[in-house]
C-alpha cells in the first residue's frame, strides 16, 4: 500500500472513530464514508480512494479499534459478559464487531457509487 494510501486510510479511520465516540449511532460510519465518497478529497488522492476494500478496511480498523478501546476501558467486564451469553470469546466478539463495521463503512461507500448511476 502506498504511503498515501495510508494516511488516506488512517484519516478516514480516525473520522469514523471519533463519530463512533462523540455520537454514539450504529451508522454514523456509513454516513461517514458517504460524505467521504462525496467530497472531493478522494478524487484528489488519486484513484482507489473509493474502492470497496479502501471502505471496509476503514471501517474495520475504526470499529475494532473503537471496540478494543471501549474493552479495555472496562477490563473486559462488559465483553466477557456478552460472551457468555453468546458462548463466544471476547476476542470473537471484538473481530465480530469490527467486520460488521466494515460492511457498514463499506455500504456507505457502495451508496455513493450507486447513486451516481
């Protein structure tokens, strides 16, 4: 991956946790990688910056680490707890969490490409 790529990457990344801790909603990572698709930053970085893989591992990285965050916050009370009643590890709940984050960052960034169709 190139450097620029990266920090593209990581700055979407930081975005998407930063709305995932100061406005606690299940989608403000999809509203986010939409206005990211939107805007004109992407085209500017060069090409791949809307690619589905580019939308997913943004939302991977700020949802686990959102998740891992919050997990160590509370010692891991909270994961171990929701694991038991689920009868998976807290690790599976963790990687479980930041996938689903990934499709949902990815569906923000497939949203903005449909409806340019």
């Amino acid at each position: 991956m190139k450097t620029n790529n990266f920090f593209a990457l990581l700055a979407l990344s930081l975005i998407q946790a930063a709305a995932l801790l100061w406005v606690p909603l299940w989608w403000s990572g999809l509203l986010i990688s939409f206005l990211w698709a939107l805007s004109p930053l992407p085209k500017a970085l060069g090409p791949g910056k809307n690619s589905l893989l580019f939308f997913f591992l943004a939302g991977v990285l700020s949802w686990g680490l959102t998740a891992l965050w919050f997990h160590l916050r509370n010692q891991g009370l909270l994961t171990a707890q929701m694991g038991e009643l689920f009868h998976l590890p807290a690790a599976a709940l963790l990687l479980i969490t930041a996938l689903l984050g990934g499709v949902l960052s990815m569906l923000g960034g497939v949203a903005y490409s449909r409806s340019l169709s």
